[in-house]
C-alpha cells in the first residue's frame, strides 16, 4: 500500500466531507429516489434517473474519499523540528531572480494542492525543485518557458 503524505488541514477537509456526504447527502438523495419512486413508471420518470445519477456521483465520492484518507500519511509540520530545510507541509517564501517578486507557497499533498490558495503539490515541479533546501539556497525550475531560478527567503513551520 503506497502512502501518500497529507497534511492535517487537508485530512481534517477530506473528513468533513465525507462525514457531510454521508450523514446529509445520501440521505437526502435516498429520499428523493423514494419520492420519484411513489410517481409511478420508472422508465419515464426523469425525477427518479436524475436522483440514481446524484446517489451514483455521492456513492463514488464517498468511496474515493475512503480510500485516500485510508492511504494517507497525514503529517503535522509544527511537530518537526524546524531545520531552515524544505520539508512536506512547510511554507517557502520564494523570490524569483529574473523578476524579483516574491510568492509564498505551502508544500502539500496532491489532493490539497490549490495554487490560488497558495498551496502546491509535493509533486509539482516547483516543489521537488525546493525539497531539502535551505533558506538561501537557489531552486532551478525547470518550465515550459525555460529555467527559472528562485531564492529561498525563508521556510516556515505554519
């Protein structure tokens, strides 16, 4: 079984809503199935193929969000001791050093990853360009545009 590392923010939203779909969701889609039900022929009955659709979409999002949270190695960042290194979970203060803006970024899991919410992917290329670096150190990017070069301003345990 692979692991694949969470931090607890994003185990902790994959929980709610999971808890959500099953004790609101299906219960309220089980009804309407009933209640599509109790209007006569099913062949005909919009009502009842569009509520079997919804319960199909909730049962395979509830069963997706069983099996990731089943793999998951969630990973609290403020319970390692801070290094300087980039590490899962920490904050990265980066500047770039063609235009020298600054961006921040947390490293997360996959399923977390939400780039307007300035937080990246594990995985994604910016990330495996950080890990095991340290405050000062350059990371090379490698884009589509071609390299790009960012300092590590700072790395923080949030």
């Amino acid at each position: 079984m692979k692991r694949v590392p969470m931090t607890v923010e994003g185990e902790k939203r994959l929980r709610e809503e999971l808890s959500h779909l099953k004790s609101v969701e299906r219960p309220k889609v089980i009804g309407a199935i009933a209640e599509a039900r109790e209007h006569g022929d099913l062949k005909e009955n919009a009502e009842y193929h569009a509520a079997r659709e919804q319960q199909g979409f909730i049962e395979g999002r509830i069963a997706d969000l069983e099996h990731k949270l089943s793999q998951a190695l969630v990973i609290d960042v403020t319970s390692i001791d801070h290094t300087g290194k980039v590490i899962f979970g920490t904050t990265v203060e980066l500047i770039n050093l063609d235009t020298e803006a600054t961006v921040r970024y947390q490293i997360v899991g996959d399923d977390e990853a939400d780039i307007k919410a300035g937080k990246i992917s594990v995985n994604s290329p910016i990330a495996r360009a950080m890990i095991g670096k340290e405050e000062g150190d350059i990371a090379c990017v490698e884009t589509p545009a071609g390299a790009t070069e960012y300092e590590i301003a700072e790395v923080l345990h949030l």
